[in-house]
C-alpha cells in the first residue's frame, strides 16, 4: 500500500481497510503504522536475501556468484513493483527507524559481498581485503541507482542494471588499479606572495 500511496499519505484506516481487519486487532500487533511498515520492510529484505541465497547456490565460482546474487536481487525487486517503491522510495521517508532497518539491511547484503571475497582470494591470494565501509558504500550507491529507475518509473528494467552493478562490485572486491610504474608525486608550485616577499618567505 506504502508503494502505491507513499509512506506519507497512507493511514491507519488504509491499512486495516486493505487488511479486513479492525482497529482493535492491529493496535493489539502494532504500535502504528511505523511499525508494521518496518515488519512488511523487513519480510521484504528476508525475501530478498531468500532468493539471492538460491541463486549464489548454483555455482562455486566466485564471479558466478556475483552475477547470480545481482540478478536474482534485481529481478526480486522487479517483479514486485510495489515492494520496489516502498523498499527504495518511501523508507527514506519513514523515521530514524526506517533508517536504521535499511542501515541493517545494507549491511547484511554488504557481508553477501564479503563473502564473494572470500571466494575471489582463494583464486587471487594477493586480494586485499576491500573495507567494510567501502561495501557499504557500493550497497548504498547501487541501491540508490536502482532506486532512480524506480522513481523514473522504469521498474520493469532495473535487470538491465546488472551489468553496471557487476562492474562496481568487482571494482571493490578486486581493489584500485595500481599502476605498473609508480607515480611521482608533484612538486608544489611556489607561492608568488611569499616569492615576492622575501620577510615571508
């Protein structure tokens, strides 16, 4: 309902009017309409991470995984489309608890990264642990990516975003660029004031 009438705009009426149930019964489970926004957020991110967990399974290839864990992400998110605008439109909007469930969840999909790392090392034991602040970073960005589309109205193409997704996240896991002659740092340009001046120079 949130999707479809915003966090803002939707009532305690709305809610147990679509329910069929009584004011008496939700207030007996929920304190308000925060609350049972979060839990309905909160089953969503299980669902999600439900059908990732499926599809990492097909494969042990790290880069496989990655692939398999985005689609299914982004395929969940878009063959539910009111879920999708709720999940990425209206929780923003909802109170410091929203945030901090969407704090929860990013960080549970950041540890999913974590993990594919753990694979691509055993291939590449070179590989640099990438911080955990930087997968939280790429969890944000991404989402907040999807989230454009979906305000853009394009839900139905957020699978497209696969590519791009994949791109970021191997760019973390894997690490900077480093390049194959190390840089020399410039010298600094004279200050003209303190060369005009000897008493400051």
């Amino acid at each position: 309902m949130v999707g479809e009438r915003t966090y803002a705009g939707t009532t305690v009426a709305d809610v147990v009017r679509q329910a069929g149930v009584s004011r008496t019964t939700f207030y007996a489970e929920f304190a308000g309409k925060e609350e049972v926004f979060l839990e309905a957020y909160r089953h969503g991110v299980d669902v999600i991470d439900a059908r990732i967990d499926r599809a990492v399974r097909t494969t042990t290839d790290w880069r496989a995984q990655l692939r398999a864990g985005i689609d299914a992400y982004l395929r969940a998110l878009a063959d539910g489309p009111v879920f999708a605008r709720a999940y990425l439109l209206q929780l923003p909007l909802a109170g410091p608890a929203a945030l901090a469930a969407r704090d929860v969840a990013l960080r549970r999909f950041a540890e999913r990264y974590r993990q594919t790392f753990v694979l691509a090392r055993r291939e590449r034991p070179e590989l640099a642990e990438p911080p955990a602040d930087a997968l939280h970073v790429l969890c944000a960005g991404t989402e907040h990516l999807a989230a454009d589309r979906v305000r853009a109205g394009q839900v139905d193409r957020l699978p497209e975003l696969a590519d791009v997704f994949c791109h970021c996240a191997e760019s973390v896991l894997m690490g900077p660029a480093r390049p194959a002659v190390p840089l020399e740092r410039p010298a600094p340009d004279p200050d003209p004031d303190l060369a005009a001046d000897p008493d400051l120079a």
